[in-house]
C-alpha cells in the first residue's frame, strides 16, 4: 500500500467539493477508471489498482493506492488527481508520498 497526502501549494484550505463533484475531480480523467468499494470518501479502480481518497484535516487530502506496481504507477495517478483538484479549487496542488 502506497499513502499520499494532496493539498494546496499556498498552504490554504480546499473550498468545499460536492460529493457530486468527486468523480470528476478525484478521478484521473485519462485513465479508465470505475467506481469502487473501499474506505475513502470516494473510491475508484484503475486496471488492479484501487485508489481511496479521503478528506482529512482542513487543507489535506488523503490517498491510498492499493495495487500498484511500484511508485513509478502510483505517482503519475495522484499527480493527476492533484492537478485536476487544484484546477477545480483555483489554486496549483501538490502531494507527497508519506509510506510505501
């Protein structure tokens, strides 16, 4: 299991998402992707690999990526959820892997 945090560069926190809101924003739109049962507030798989996201403390999101191969799967697939959450939140995002 791979653990990633995403939050904005600035530091400030997330404007609030609509649950409606979270496929488009959480799951990376060049990949195939469906949604999935897992803990998170929005779960999705990617091929085998299952990807949870969830909102933690004001300002973070938590990722949790089961499957991947390595981090070189792993990190383009939260790169891209956190470019396409700082563009629905205005702002540029980033994240940091915290195990794996």
């Amino acid at each position: 299991m791979i653990e990633y945090t995403i939050s904005l560069v600035s530091g400030d926190d997330w404007p609030a998402l609509p649950r409606g809101t979270y496929v488009s924003v959480l799951q990376p739109q060049s990949l195939s992707c469906e949604r999935a049962d897992g803990d998170g507030d929005h779960c999705f798989r990617t091929g085998a690999t299952l990807v949870c996201a969830s909102w933690e403390l004001a300002g973070t999101w938590y990722v949790c990526i089961e499957g991947a191969p390595s981090f070189a799967a792993a990190d383009p697939i939260v790169a891209q959820m956190a470019h396409q959450l700082g563009q629905a939140a205005g702002q540029p995002a980033g994240y940091h892997r915290i195990s794996g």
